[in-house]
C-alpha cells in the first residue's frame, strides 16, 4: 500500500507503532477485536429493530418471529447474541491485559476510568438485551434485578420507579428496557468509545516500555493487515456459534407462574449466589459497587508508580495486578459453585 | 466573579463569562430535575386480582395445598382448616415452589414451612397471609387486601 493519501481507517492508526507493543502477542488484539464485536451488535441490531416489538405482549412472539421466520433472522439474532456474549470476555481480557502490563498507569490513568464505564455499559447492555427477550427464563432474573434496587436507602424506591415505570414490572418496564439498550446504552457508549480511542492516540499511542532505545517500528500497514485478519477470524467465529449454537427462547414471560428453577444470565451467576448467602443490599448492592470502585482506583490507590509501564508482570505494580486477578478468580469461583 | 478587596468593602463584580457559567449551571439543574419527574412518573398497573372467588371448600381435600395463579397466593387445607399464604417469596420476590411439605425458592434457595415460617434464608420475614372467607353462595373468597396471621383459619 504506497498511497499518498491514507484511507480513513488507516488514518486512525499512528503511522509508527513500536513492533514489540505492535505485535498480537501484546494486545492480543482485545480491544480491536471489542470494538469489532461492537460493530457488529449495532449492524445485526439495527436489522432486528425493524421486526422486535417492545410491548408485553408482544415481545416474546417478535422475537419467536426473528428467530423462525424471518430469512436469515436466526443467523443475524445468532450473531447479536453472540457478539454480546464474547463482548463481556473480550474487554474482561483486555482489562487483565492493561492491568498486567501496567498500561493503566501515569497519563493513562483517565483512559483507564473511561475503559470501566465501558465495562458497566456492556453489561447493563447485555442485562437489557435479555430481558427484552420477556420470556420464562429471564423474567425472574428481571424481578429480582429490579427488586434489589428497591433495597437501596433513601433513593432506592425512586431509582425503581425510574427503572421499571410503574409499581411492578410490566408495560413500562419493556418500553424502558428497550429504550435504554437501543439507544440509551448505545449513545453512552458511542461516545465513550470515540473518547476512549482518541485517549490512546492522545497518552502517546498504545503503551510500550521506556528503556529499550532505540525502539524498533514497524509501519500501521503491517498492523491493519493483522487487524484484518483478526475481523475475519473473528467474523468467522461469530458466524459458527450462531449456527451451532443458537441462543435459547423460552415462552413468553408470566410472573404468575412458577418457575422451576430460575438462573440469572451467566455473567450475573456470582451475584445471583452471593445473593444467596446474606442481605439483599450487601450482596447484591455494596459488594458489586465496592468491586467496581476497587476496579476504578487502580492508578489513584493501588499502584500510582510511574515506571513499570509496558513491562508484563513489573513489580509496582504488584498490588494492583493481584486485586484485579483476585476479583475475576473470586467471580469465576463463585459462577462454577452455582452452577456445578 | 471577581473579588475586588482593594478598599474597605468587598466589591463582587459578575463577569460575563460567570453570568454565562451560572445560568448554565442553573439550566442543566433545572432541565435534569425536569428529567427525573418525566421519568418518574407511575403508569397504573394492577397485574393481580384484589381478591378472588373460588370453588366450594369441597373441591380442595384436606391436606391440600393448591396454586391459585391469579391472586400469587397458596390455598391450603389442613386438620383446622383452610388458610392462605402469599406465594411472594420474602427475599427479592420469586414465586415459590411446593416441596416436600415446606416451599422452596428458585432464585436463591430459601425455604419456608406451610405455616410460612422462614426455615432457611436468605428471606428473613414470613410469608404474610391473606384471608380465607366464605361468599355468599358457599364458596370460598381469598382476599389479598385482608392481612391475617396464617394461624387463623376458616374452619368448616
Ligand atoms: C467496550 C469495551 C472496550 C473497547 C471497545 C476498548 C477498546 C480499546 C482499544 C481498541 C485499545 C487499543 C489497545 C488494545 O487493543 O489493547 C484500548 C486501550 C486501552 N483500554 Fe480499552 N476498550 C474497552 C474497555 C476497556 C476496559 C474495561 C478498560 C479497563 C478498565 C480499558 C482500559 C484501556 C486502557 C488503559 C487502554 C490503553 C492501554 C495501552 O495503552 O496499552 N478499556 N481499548
Ligand atoms: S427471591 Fe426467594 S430466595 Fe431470593
């Protein structure tokens, strides 16, 4: 590619990126490949939109309609699920990436702050997603979700009325749900995406370790060929699980029924058996917001050193590093105990 | 605003550029005040019967404990009488499950004998009562809006 003048997304590289950080083996390419999966949930929801009805009663039928009658409605529902779901891993990695290399730390400490919003937004993304289904499986998660905010003192009961739209979950609650995953989460999301990636380019590029001169560069041709390759593998893959493994649609949600066991969607399986053992606003409320603030203060308590950025496993940042390993071994210990 | 303290009094002075900050201030307080009340208001919404009127007592047989959908409530039929508990398990609101003579909650494992006592948590509170009357043709009324202690029992 000699080209005078870059194409856009060439342009949104640096020409130069230092080979060592430029290499897959040190992003793994985690926050390409979210952003990516991104982009496809907006193109596969912007389809969906044009036949999802968001009302109680017809909700769950809308979504019976994509899923078995519409051409093609399987494989795009297929692929929105999925993306959704390799979303949660993808930037839960590429947090552990920054954390291990300490790429949080110094000037990088506000891009850090924006990467966890953007943590928060994919999961309240992905709990919307569900409930709009309104179908059995979900709708209990949907209950108990909402009913934990009404433990909240002082504005836990206006928070439930913002949330939900009436004294119980109903009408108002599917209409907000939706607006809030369409465009409500999407809008927050754009925005903290763009802001998150001018960020990079803004602390200097991506991260890359300060003693090695001179550094070695390769050209941003070399690193979009990779990219390209990673959408490709990753498209691929997208396509694969919607076909193998479509995702799941129970009938439509009554809370007058029973239910016969009832799970919460797989990223809130901690939540749901820590709820298990105590009091509501401790287990569901306190320890998730204590855990995401932990996750937050990172460059401002746990590790404020300015060396040691770039470098796998540097030794300031011991402390920070051990936390942030800890919650994520804590919460996969806590789903394996629910669900074995 | 600018501090003038060279004479005796302090003169404060509004620039522009605060006048300009504070009414945006004063704007966004308003217009997000404005928001909350848009957002907060309560649709009506009434899922569940107040109270309902069922079969003849007959129909449920002593030692019986029967599901009724429409009031989220447990009809049940024991040696002193009939009785009706709330299906609304304590905790965070899942419906209860009938177990081996005790229910079970789905969500998160709580367990409560037939007199809706707390056997095990997370639930904390009782499961409340609601009350069991006769109607006038015989048959039997449960009545959410009632709230009784489920030791009471309409005997028959
Ligand atoms: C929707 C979710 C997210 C997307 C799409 C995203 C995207 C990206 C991309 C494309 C990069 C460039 C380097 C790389 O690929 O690793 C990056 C860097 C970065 N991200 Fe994220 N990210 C997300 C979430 C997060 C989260 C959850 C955190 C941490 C709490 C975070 C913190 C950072 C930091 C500090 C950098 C700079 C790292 C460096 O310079 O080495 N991001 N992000
Ligand atoms: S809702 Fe019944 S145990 Fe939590």
């Amino acid at each position: 590619m000699k080209r005078k003048r870059p194409n856009f997304y060439l342009h949104l590289h640096s020409p130069k990126i230092p080979k060592r950080e430029g290499s897959f083996f040190y992003t793994f390419g985690l926050g390409g490949i979210s952003m990516f999966l991104l982009l496809w949930l907006g193109l596969t929801g912007l389809l969906e939109v044009f036949y999802y009805i968001p009302s109680a009663a017809d909700a769950n039928r809308s979504v019976q309609m994509i899923t078995f009658l519409i051409p093609y409605g399987k494989l795009i529902r297929g692929i929105h699920y999925w993306a959704g779901q390799l979303l949660v891993v993808t930037t839960t990695l590429h947090m552990l990436r920054v954390v291990l290399t300490g790429s949080y730390k110094a000037q990088r400490s506000l891009n850090w702050l924006l990467g966890a919003v953007l943590l928060v937004v994919v999961l309240l993304f992905n709990f919307t997603g569900y409930a709009l289904r309104w179908d059995e499986d979900i709708s209990w998660a949907l209950l108990v979700g909402t009913n934990l905010i009404k433990t909240i003192p002082l504005i836990g009961d206006s928070l439930y009325q913002i949330a939900v739209g009436s004294s119980s979950i109903g009408e108002q609650t599917i209409v907000r749900f939706y607006g809030w995953h369409i465009y409500g989460f999407a809008i927050i999301a754009g925005i903290f995406i763009v802001w998150h990636m001018f960020r990079v380019r803004r602390d200097g590029g991506i991260s890359s370790r300060q003693d090695d001169y001179p550094v070695e560069k390769i050209t941003r041709d070399e690193l979009v060929e990779i990219e390209i390759l990673a959408m490709f593998v990753v498209s691929i893959i997208l396509i694969a699980l919607a076909l193998l493994l479509p995702p799941s649609l129970s009938g439509p949600a009554d809370l007058n029924n029973i239910p016969e066991d009832a799970t919460a969607p797989w990223f809130f399986i901690w939540v749901q058996q820590l709820l298990g053992s105590g009091d509501p606003l401790v287990m569901g409320v306190l320890i998730p917001v204590f855990l995401l603030a932990l996750i937050m203060l990172v460059p401002f308590l746990l590790d404020r050193n300015q060396s040691g950025i770039g470098v796998w496993f540097n030794k300031e940042g011991r402390l920070a590093q051990i936390t942030i390993i800890l919650i994520i071994v804590s919460i996969l210990i806590l789903t394996l105990i629910k669900v074995l | 605003m600018k501090i003038d303290n060279t004479g005796k009094h302090k003169i404060y002075t509004l620039t522009r550029r605060a006048f300009l900050n504070l009414s945006l201030l004063i704007s966004a307080a308003a217009s997000s005040w404005g928001i909350i009340k848009f957002l907060s208001y309560k649709a009506p919404e009434e899922r569940l019967l107040s109270f309902i009127t069922l079969n003849q007592p007959q129909a449920y047989h002593l030692g019986s404990v029967t599901y009724i959908r429409e009031v989220k409530a447990w009809l049940i039929h024991d040696q002193e009488g009939f009785y009706a508990l709330s299906s609304t398990c304590t905790h965070l609101g899942c419906t209860i499950n009938l177990g081996e003579e005790r229910f079970d909650c789905p969500c998160h494992g709580s367990q409560f004998d037939l007199a809706g006592r707390v056997l095990k948590g997370p639930a904390a509170s009782p499961l409340p009562g609601y009350q069991v009357r006769l109607s006038d043709d015989g048959r039997i009324v449960i009545d959410r809006r009632v709230s009784v202690p489920p030791s009471q029992r309409l005997d028959i």
